[in-house]
C-alpha cells in the first residue's frame, strides 16, 4: 500500500471529523450498558507466538481471558449486555470488529491482546487508548497490531485511507476519537490499578496510540495488552488458568466501576463481589517499581488539598516537582490527569502549604476540598 497523497488525507480527515459531529449528536441514551469484548487476532491470524515454549499463541490467550471475562460479567452485572466479536478460533477483520460495535451501539468497547518484543528482558500490562503516539513504543505497538490488516484479502480496498505503515495517518484517527477520550482515559487507569495492585503486574501505564479498533469505535474505547508472552515468566504466568483468571478478574472489577458510575444499575446484584478476590499474588515475576501515582485508599472523610498541576500523561509519584509530599492523589477530568498534594484537615492548613507550593514549582497551585480521592465541591 503507497503511502496516501494530501488529498486523499484531506478527504479522510474531513470524513473523520464529520462522523464526530454525527456520533456526538445521535448517539441514543439507553438504560442497558452494551459492552462489546474483542479478543485480538484468531483464525489465520495467530499474533505473537511468544517464545516458542507454548502450543497457545497470542489468539488463544486473549480468547480466554475474554471469555472468562465475559462469563464474570454475565454472573454479576445482569444489567451489562455482553457482546463478543468472537467466541471461538475466527478472524474477523479489523473492520468487522468494528462493525459490530457500531452496529449494536455499544456504550464500551475493551480489545485484550498480549505485547511481544525483541528483548526478553521486557514485561508489564498496559492500556492503550485512542490518540496522536506520544512515543516511539505507542507508535511501534499501534502499527504491530495494526499490521493484521494485510492479512485481509483486497485490504488496499477494505482500508482505503488508511495505511499501518504511515504515522500522518494517525494523525486524523486522534480527532475522532477526543470526543470519548475522557471516559476512556478513566476506564484505562481503572484497569491499570487493578493490574498493578491485585495482580502484581509491572504497570506500563495508560498510552495513546492509533490502534484501527480503536480508532472507528463511536464510543469509549481501550486496547489492554495483558503482558508479555516473549517474556518466559510473563509468558507461564498468562498461559496460566490462574494467571488467566487473575487478568479476567481484575478486568472485570474495573468494568464494574465504570458500570457502577457511568451507567448505574439501581440493584444489588449490580455490586456483586468480584470474582477471584486476591489479597496477594505469590506468583509475581516482577516489582512495580515503575508504576504511575499510587492513589490512596477511598474514605469518606472530608480532607483539603493542594491541587498543583494538570497533565496529558501520568506523571510519577517521585517526581522531584512534587517536594516530596508524602500524599499525591491523581485523578481524570475532562481528560487531563490531575495532582493534589497533601491531607489537611482545614483550609486554613492546606492553604499554608499552597503558599509553599506556588514558592516552589507550582505558582498556580490552589486549595481544593476533598471526600477520599476525589474533589468534592463546598
């Protein structure tokens, strides 16, 4: 496939942002959650194969999880409708995947894969929405998985307009999909805290890049890649049914939070227990020495902050900026991640502590009041 001339990029960024408007504008409501479960790859297209070690390739790992996940989903959510783009070893195309979804008008779309690199040495789980790559890796991850296109039959005509191999492409998917970043964003971080803190998984963070399944979807949409089977401890933990049901599980206790807020069901069953409670994994094959701000527990309690900056990206606990607080919450809104420093029980307190921050890195640090994690207005 040549790489596409400025008209035709014209033509698909005009199209793009057209279907935005439509989408933002005629999209119904409806009381029932449709969430649609795509597990990556199948049939002819194997995904990675690991490190050779296994019989189960990529397909065959993210087609169990998916179905434990949906199985969890079914037992404890009755108001979530589970749709699946495959049950069994098929390929549906890229394309199809994204049919369904817009077909059914689904409120939720989760794509499960597995990563694969070059060195063994690289492990972790992470979550991609859509965006413009912010990295050389989101890039690399995004064309990796975008590749399967050319194993379609007349994918030059299938997917006129968009070709895996040229970043300017990506360009025009970033503006689709901004109008479902946010609660995107918050689905992503939702599973990555599950990964790192119920599952022991290295937390490689919430990335945007331009995956296709990612990209067409009209609603909130996340690609997970559950770890690494080119790493052999990752590898024997994910061909694990344990390893599958821990990542199932911990899929399923982040679908529930966004149900519960987003689209909340109004009865008890809606709040079922998650499946697989895990107090401690045993079996880690790593430390999550590089995981993002560690939110603090929920409470109740009324507390005031010192909200001190907004970012596109997470930005890391220890960063020196912060002064060593010893309490850092992050939070999303309107997709943007945000930071707040310190527990003061009264504003007169927290704005002491304002006044040190703007001395510092922060000149526009204001007090925000607080119940738990989460600003809550006086």
């Amino acid at each position: 496939m040549n790489k596409l001339s400025k008209l035709t990029k014209r033509g698909v960024l005009s199209a793009l942002l057209a279907s935005v408007v439509i989408v933002a504008a005629f999209t119904p409501a409806s009381p029932r959650m449709v969430l649609v479960i795509d597990a990556g790859h199948g049939g002819k297209d194997p995904g990675n194969l690991g490190t050779g070690r296994y019989k189960q390739t990529e397909k065959d790992v993210t087609l169990d999880v998916s179905l434990k996940l949906r199985d969890y989903i079914e037992e404890r959510l009755p108001g979530v409708e589970v749709v699946m783009t495959r049950t069994g070893d098929s390929y549906p195309s890229l394309q199809d995947r994204v049919r369904i979804s817009n077909e059914v008008q689904a409120d939720l779309f989760i794509s499960v894969h597995c990563d694969a690199f070059d060195k063994p040495a690289a492990l972790g789980s992470s979550t991609f929405v859509m965006g413009m790559h912010k990295s050389e890796e989101s890039l690399r991850v995004a064309m990796q998985e975008n590749a399967a296109i050319f194993q379609e039959e007349d994918y030059e005509k299938r997917y006129e307009g968009f070709d895996p191999r040229d970043p300017d492409t990506y360009i025009a998917l970033a503006l689709r999909q901004n109008v479902f970043l946010g609660k995107s964003l918050e689905l992503g971080k939702s599973i990555q805290d599950q990964f790192r803190d119920r599952v022991g998984r290295k937390d490689r963070g919430v990335k945007q890049a331009g995956y296709y399944v990612i990209s067409f979807t009209n609603m909130p949409s996340v690609l997970v890649e559950l770890g690494f089977l080119t790493n052999p401890g990752e590898e024997d933990f994910l061909q694990s049914e344990q390893g599958k049901d821990y990542m199932a599980s911990a899929l399923f206790r982040a679908v529930r939070e966004y149900t519960n807020k987003h689209h909340p069901l109004g009865t008890p069953e809606a709040v079922a227990a998650a499946p697989a409670e895990i107090a401690e994994v045993e079996t880690r094959t790593e430390t999550p020495a590089e995981a993002p701000v560690e939110v603090q527990a929920p409470s109740t309690e009324v507390i005031f902050r010192v909200q001190v900056c907004a970012s596109s990206s997470p930005i890391p606990q220890d960063d020196p900026r912060f002064g060593g607080q010893p309490v850092v919450v992050e939070y999303i809104r309107n997709g943007l991640y945000k930071y707040a420093v310190g527990a003061a029980a009264t504003r007169a307190e927290a704005e002491t502590l304002m006044r040190t921050m703007r001395q510092g890195a922060f000149p526009d640090a204001f007090v925000v009041r607080f119940k738990g994690n989460d600003p809550w207005p006086e």
